[in-house]
C-alpha cells in the first residue's frame, strides 16, 4: 500500500487520516486511494472538499524541446495559464496583472512542443469533470473572498465537489464535508525561507482540526518531513521540536536575530553596484568590532523583479544586531541610501 492511517479522536469523533506517499504512484495527480474515495463518495450522495495549493488553470507553459518557461516581462515569474469562460486560453501574471496571449510556438527556439505545466483549480476540476461526469464547483478568490460570500454560492450550486485554495481552509458554514484532500501537501516545502515548514505544518493541523467531521487524504511526495507526518498525527508538539533543531542549527530566531535590507531599482546594475558596496561596508565594521558569529551575505528574494523593479538582499544574522544596526545607520548613513530595513524580520524572502 502507498499511504498509511491515523486515527485520531477529536470531540468524540474518530478522524480518520491517511497519508499517501504520492513517489508510487503511477498518476502523479490523483493516488488510487482519492479515486477509489471519490468513486464511493459520490454514489454515496456525500460532499468531498478538494484543496489546491493553486489557483487556476496551470503554473504556466513550457518549451519540452528547450525547457524555456515564458516570464513577465516586469516581473521574474512565470505566467500563469489561465481558460476565461469560454473556454479560451490566455496568459497572466499573479503579481502585476498585466494579460499575455499564450505563444502557439517557443519563443525561444519556436518549436511547436510548448505545453502548460502543474496542476492548478480549472484543471483538476477539468480532469474530475471528464473521469467522473461531475462538474465541481469551484471556490475562489475571483468570485468568493469571504465566508459568508461563500456561504451564499454554496446555497446556489449543488456540486457534491468543491474545489478551492486557502478559502477552504475554513470550512463553510452550514456545509458539511465529509472528506477533505489534500492534492500537494507539500507544495509550502518548496519556498527557500526557514518558516516554510511552520506554515506548511500550520496549514495542515489547523484544517484538519477546523473539520470536525469529515476524513482526511493528505497526498505528498515528501511524506517523511517532519511537517507532513506531525500534522497528520495532530501532534504540535513533535513538530515544535523538530523545527527548533532544525532553526538552532541554522542560528534561525528565536535563536539568532535577524535583519534584512532590501534594495530596489529599475535598472539591475545599480542594484549590484549599491548592495556589494554597502555588503563590503558592513563586512568591515563586523570585523572592526569584533563580531565574529555575526552572519552577513547578500542574495535574491524569492522573486527577483517586481513591477520592473530588480531586488536583492543583505541578510543579517546574530546575537547584538540591535547594537550592531544602531551602529551602521550612522556610519553608513542608511537613511540617505534607499534601503529598506527590516529590523525584526520574520522571513528572509
């Protein structure tokens, strides 16, 4: 078998949890236990609540000759694959909205063999509505943002699938679910920043405990991260202590402070030129004062180019950062250079 189960009594109710590892499975999509599940469910008249760590169609196209991923032209992200209400395909960027048509060849080596990539809301509600003849609704930030919004458009459909993001994280008032899955549980793992695991956790424990009824399928190709199995077992505590070894070893908070200076600007070689200047200025003053366990470097953030605008960072990690920030806002004069600071930074993305 591919997955195993827990079993949990919350509110004198036995929750049953079964995590898949989705390595062996031979459709990377639905595990053979979410299609034996859905296949019982619906000729059992009861509501499955399918959540997506996506919105929309795809996470954007690519080139299967060359591998080029199209990007916008403002911002260093891929874009996004999207069907309008007709059905017809076009582009978009999720950070500045600006709309792109969807390239019938390559840009990039112009071969024919450019396909959408990931699996987003429109296309699981595709692939269910094509294998199970059901037509799913789908619960999103474009037509729904709050609960009670939510409430009403689920008084108007009569799907017993409902697909969305984060919104069904809360289950829907006056709805009852019976099972609740999980497609990419791990998808929050991929972000480089040392709260990924938390929030991935987070994420997971506080749905299953918000559904008190319902049954759970948590699918991951990662089922043995310390995030995936603690919340399947409803156990904060384990995590808690996983993830405080994991931030003492890397001198994260609470163990460390942490600081962070970002720079921006439209043209990119200005933005080397100042970060590296003021890098090397705040290499000298650490040694100047002695701090040797204090952690300086410089890199990306998750996203590169926001709104035509280059981004990099200086990272900051250490014990007297407070004293050390107090000391170079005056002899680096940070108020005049166009730095933000983040003093007590939560996240280094």
């Amino acid at each position: 078998m591919n997955y195993e189960q827990f079993l949990h009594k919350i509110n004198n109710k036995n929750k049953k949890i079964f995590l898949v590892d989705m390595r062996k499975e031979e459709n990377y999509h639905f595990s053979e236990l979410v299609q034996e599940w859905i296949r019982k469910y619906t000729k059992q008249n009861k509501n499955i609540t399918i959540i997506v760590n996506k919105k929309w169609y795809a996470s954007g196209v690519i080139c299967r000759d060359c591998g080029h991923i199209p990007q916008c032209k403002n911002c260093s992200v891929s874009i996004s694959y999207h069907n309008d209400q007709q059905g017809h395909p076009f582009g978009l960027c999720h950070i500045c909205k600006t709309h792109y048509d969807i390239p019938p060849k390559c840009p990039k080596c112009q071969s024919n063999s450019i396909r959408p990539y990931g699996l987003w809301i429109q296309q699981v509600a595709d692939r269910i509505q094509q294998t199970y003849n059901i037509i799913p609704d789908i619960i999103d930030t474009q037509t729904v943002n709050s609960p009670n919004k939510i409430k009403k458009h689920k008084q108007q459909k009569h799907s017993n699938i409902t697909i969305g993001t984060s919104l069904l994280t809360t289950p829907i008032k006056n709805y009852k679910t019976d099972i609740v899955i999980f497609l990419n549980a791990d998808l929050g793992l991929n972000i480089p920043d040392y709260t990924a695991a938390s929030k991935n956790f987070f994420f997971l424990y506080e749905t299953i405990q918000q559904y008190k009824d319902a049954h759970f399928i948590v699918q991951s190709f990662d089922p043995e991260h310390y995030s995936i199995r603690s919340a399947c077992k409803m156990n904060k505590e384990a995590f808690q202590r996983e993830d405080e070894v994991y931030r003492k070893q890397y001198n994260y908070p609470p163990y460390s402070d942490l600081c962070v200076l970002l720079y921006k600007h439209e043209t990119e070689e200005r933005v080397y030129a100042n970060v590296d200047k003021l890098h090397k200025e705040l290499l000298y003053y650490k040694e100047k004062y002695t701090l040797d366990d204090m952690e300086i470097y410089t890199t990306p953030p998750l996203i590169y180019k926001k709104f035509g605008k280059y981004r990099y960072n200086i990272i900051i990690k250490g014990k007297q950062i407070k004293n050390f920030m107090d000391i170079i806002y005056t002899k680096c004069k940070l108020h005049n250079r166009w730095f933000k600071v983040d003093r007590q930074a939560d996240s280094v993305i």
